[in-house]
C-alpha cells in the first residue's frame, strides 16, 4: 500500500480529481461525528421520489425504522406527514428527528393529532417528476437518528464539506490520534498528523466511517 507523502500534502490537495476519505475508527470515536450529521451531509440520489422510497428503497434504513423511529420529518423546512405521498426533488433538505418532547414535538409529529392545526408550515402535496437522473439531497439528522442510523450512513458514505471535516479534526484531534485505526486518502494511507494538517478548504469530500471490528 501506497503511503501519502506530507511533504507535498498541501499543494497535493488542491489538484486532486475527487476526494475520497475512508476511516477505520473505534466505537468510542464515533459521536465525534454525529455533530456533523445534524448540521447536514449529502447523499446521492436518482430521480424524484417520495421521502419512504427515498430512505427505504435508496438508502437502506428499513420501513419499520422509519415508521415506528422516525416521529418527525421536515422537508425543506416544512413538517411532513405523509411520507408516501411527499416528493423529495434533487437539491432538497431532509431533516429527520425521534420524537420529540413536549407540546412542540406533539405539534410536529407526522401524522399527529395535531397535523391538521399547523397547515402553514406543512410541505404541501406536489407531483412526482419524470426525472432519473443522478443528484443529491442534504440530509440532516437530529437527536436519536445521529447515534442510530448515523453510523450506518457514515459506512456507505457521504458528502461533506472541507471545511466541516476540518473542523472535526480540529476539535477532536485528540481523540483521533486514540480512536483512528487507520486513514486513507484516495486508497493511500495517512498518519493522523498528516490528516491534521492538510488543507480542505474549497473540497468537497466522500467521507466513509467504517467502525473497527476489535471496537
């Protein structure tokens, strides 16, 4: 296996066609990362679905998951109730949440008693779009969603920003150097110091967190 070489790290970065970041990390390190997913990642997507087929059938997160887990949605920062009928278009934001406590989380719970009292900030109905191309949708995961479907998005893999990962390195770097069993950037390995000081700004990353089989 090829190593990365940091001498040449900074220039190196800027040129590269795609940027691929695989980690192998220990449990403990994991909620490092569940930050991130609340403020959001993208994951790619094929045509105009509705949010079940969306996360079902293209994601992966099974159907009694989403039923029973999932108490609260919001598409491009409307509450959803029906997630069959609701259409979810390339460029959109999914915001995903347990339930929530109190009178706040009885009003937004999808399908609630209370669905019918806040029509003004409910996604209205739209119609499917003969559309199958290739995209991505912004997917944000809030409370109980980060810690339990959280780590099965990070191992597909998703989008973020270079600037959201240097952030993460900055923050928990400590925790890194303990908690990293192993870096690649593009199939070549890094040592954490290396990752630490590469400079993401302006990429955008395929980052994949895949949890260390010793934990």
């Amino acid at each position: 296996m090829e190593y990365f070489d940091p001498s040449t790290s900074k220039a190196s970065i800027k040129n590269l066609s795609e940027t691929n970041l695989r980690l192998v990390v220990g449990q403990d390190l994991m909620p490092s990362f569940y930050r991130l997913l609340a403020k959001g990642f993208m994951v790619n997507v094929r045509g105009s679905f509705s949010i079940k087929e969306l996360l079902c059938q293209q994601l992966g997160i099974p159907d009694d998951y989403l039923e029973e887990r999932i108490q609260t949605i919001f598409l491009d920062g409307k509450a959803v109730d029906n997630v069959s009928s609701t259409i979810v278009k390339e460029g959109s934001t999914l915001a995903l949440s347990a339930a929530m406590p109190g009178v706040v989380g009885a009003m937004l719970r999808k399908g609630g008693y209370y669905a019918a009292m806040r029509a003004q900030i409910s996604h209205p109905k739209e119609d499917r779009t003969n559309n199958d191309q290739t995209g991505k949708v912004k997917l944000k995961l809030f409370n109980l969603t980060a810690k339990e479907i959280g780590p099965f998005f990070l191992d597909q893999g998703i989008w973020i920003s270079g600037t959201d990962l240097e952030n993460i390195l900055s923050n928990y770097r400590s925790s890194f150097q303990t908690g990293c069993r192993l870096a690649e950037l593009n199939k070549k390995k890094l040592t954490i110091d290396e990752l630490c000081q590469l400079n993401w700004q302006g990429k955008e990353i395929f980052l994949q967190v895949k949890v260390s089989k010793d934990g």
